[in-house]
C-alpha cells in the first residue's frame, strides 16, 4: 500500500513537473513571438566592413538606378513602337515588367542594408518582402516557360503560327503565370511565418530569403522543408524541364533547315532566351533545391548578390539591346524625338 501510494505520489509530481516546464517553454515562445511582432527581425550582413560609406555609396547608387533603367526602355519600346506588337515582344514586355517590380522589391531595402549596417525590419514587412519576392520570381518562371511555347510554335509549326499564338493565349498564359506565382508564393509564406522564432532574429542576408528565414527557425522544419522543395518543383524545376524539352525540339528543327542564313536567324531568336532561362533557374535552383543542412550564408549571399542585381541588369543586354529589330525600333524613337 505504501509502495503504491508512493509511486501515486512519483508519477503525480513528474506530471506536474512536466506540465510547468511546458508552460514554461510555451511561455518563452510565446513571449518571444511577441518580441518578435513587435521587434521585427534584423537584416545584418555582419561581415562586410565598409571603412567608408560615402565613397562605397556611389557604384550601389549607380547599379540601383541602372537595374531598372534596360527593362523600362525595353517595355516603352515594345508599347510604342507599331512594328514590336507581336507574341514574343509582348512577352519580353511583361517579363521586363515583373523583372522592374521583382528589383523594386529587393535593392532599394538592400541599398538601405548597405549604408546603415544594420536595418530593422517589421515582421510582415519581412513577409511581404518574401512573398512579393517569390511571388514575382515564380511569375517569371512561368512566363520563360511560356516564351519557350512561343519559341517551339514558332520554330517548329511556322506556317500555324498566327493560328496558335493568338492575343487571346497570350494574356491567359500571363494570367496563369501571375495567379500560380502568387498563390504558391502565399502558401510557402504562410507555412514559414507559422513556424516559432525563438532564437536569434538576425537574418544573415542582404533580405528576407527563404533559407535564411527558415534557418531561423527553432522547432523541427522537416514539413516546411518538405513543402518548400515541393513548391520549388513546381516553381523551378517543372517549367525548366518543359524549356529543355521544347529547346530539344526548337535545335532538332534548326538542323533540319537548309540555308546558313536561316539556321542563324532561327538560333539567335531563341539563344537569348536560353541563356536568361539558364541563369535564372540555375540560380535559384541552386539556392532553394536543397536541404537546410546545406545552408552556407556566405556562399548564399554572394548568388543571392548574383540573381538580384547582376543578372537583372544583363537581361535587357541578351534579350533585346542587341536584337536588329529593338535597336532599330529605339533609334526609330529617337529620330521621331529629335
């Protein structure tokens, strides 16, 4: 009896001690959330050291204006001009205007990072930031995976073209590309944002990344980890493997062509298109295809660096200011101007 009543007594007082160190624990998550709703986090790039801000404000002054300086010429030329109101201008139009609000979103606040050091961020500034950021990158996968379609139509069934790539097809694949960008980009938002941040709310990047913000993370992130690869499948890596699928076909027709001169024409209208696909979902594959255990802040950073402003400002050199057909349309522009 008294052994009886005694183990009573044991299993009695280990349940309330574990009881009051979980209210313990789930008062130090709650109260940190809290710090964390009100605090916000902190975009830190603790390692870079500038003895000079104003002589280093100069060259991230001049990329930040000449980021969006190549796509807005691109989208007025192919608005203006009579001769670039075809398919394929009206997607690189729409592809240089999400690239327009996909810079908007990330280098004026990395700007700001740059010159102050150490920049607060309101916790939904920081989820808007992400979700705006994936919402528009994953518009843009959509969209190059749609300019593949019009690249393989073109190449591939010349004589129908005009019957398939109708205006009507057009705007429905820009709208698809647009709802399914933003609404799996409000989804893997969401099932970051849920996750408890009760340790450190520095973020060690340039902006509110997906690896750096789910590095964060203090409870188990294996779902969320789970549900981030298969969004990114269905961002990055379905629609790169429909481009080399159509690109197989699109170099399969320009061998088939006789002529030099048509089989030259034929790859420098999609060789751009290529290129820019490669890269962009290179990149981004790289970063958001991966475990979490593979997480390297410092390597991150710099292609991080790589796909929001270097690669922007190329795009509008590989895609158009080098097409005869644009560089005639703007000095069109300009004669009519002067």
């Amino acid at each position: 009896m008294f052994l009886t009543n005694s183990l009573e007594s044991y299993y009695l007082g280990s349940g309330k001690l574990c009881f009051q160190v979980r209210a313990i624990c789930f008062l130090q998550l709650s109260l940190s959330m809290v710090s964390l709703f009100f605090s916000g986090f902190t975009i830190a790039d603790g390692n870079r050291k500038t003895p000079n801000k104003a002589a280093s404000q100069v060259p991230y002054s001049n990329t930040d204006l000449a980021l969006p300086a190549g796509h807005t010429t691109i989208v007025l030329i192919t608005l203006i001009d009579t001769c670039l109101q075809t398919p394929m201008y009206f997607f690189l139009r729409n592809l240089s205007a999400i690239e327009i609000c996909y810079i908007l979103v990330i280098v004026p606040n990395m700007l700001a990072n740059f010159l102050s050091r150490n920049q607060r961020m309101p916790l939904l500034g920081c989820a808007l930031q992400m979700h705006l950021f994936i919402a528009l990158g994953g518009a843009e996968c959509f969209l190059l995976a749609a300019m593949a379609y019009d690249r393989f139509v073109a190449i591939c069934n010349p004589l129908r073209y005009t019957l398939i790539i109708t205006r009507a097809l057009c705007l429905q694949m820009l709208a698809l590309a647009c709802i399914s960008g933003f609404t799996l980009s409000l989804t893997l938002t969401t099932l970051i944002f849920l996750l408890p941040f009760c340790h450190s709310h520095v973020i060690n990047h340039f902006f509110c990344d997906i690896p750096a913000v789910l590095f964060l993370a203090c409870s188990d992130t294996q779902a969320n980890e789970i549900a981030v690869f298969l969004v990114c499948m269905l961002i990055l890596l379905i629609p790169f493997l429909l481009i080399l699928f159509s690109y197989g076909f699109i170099i399969a027709a320009i061998l088939r062509i006789h002529s030099a001169e048509g089989r030259s024409k034929a790859f420098s209208t999609c060789a751009g298109h290529l290129l820019v696909s490669v890269m962009h979902y290179g990149c981004a594959i790289f970063i958001y295809i991966r475990p979490k255990s593979c997480y390297t802040p410092e390597q991150d950073k710099i292609v991080s660096l790589i796909y929001t402003n270097i690669t922007p400002m190329l795009y509008p050199m590989i895609y158009s200011l080098r097409n005869k057909e644009v560089k005639g349309a703007l000095r069109r522009l300009l004669v009519n101007h002067n």
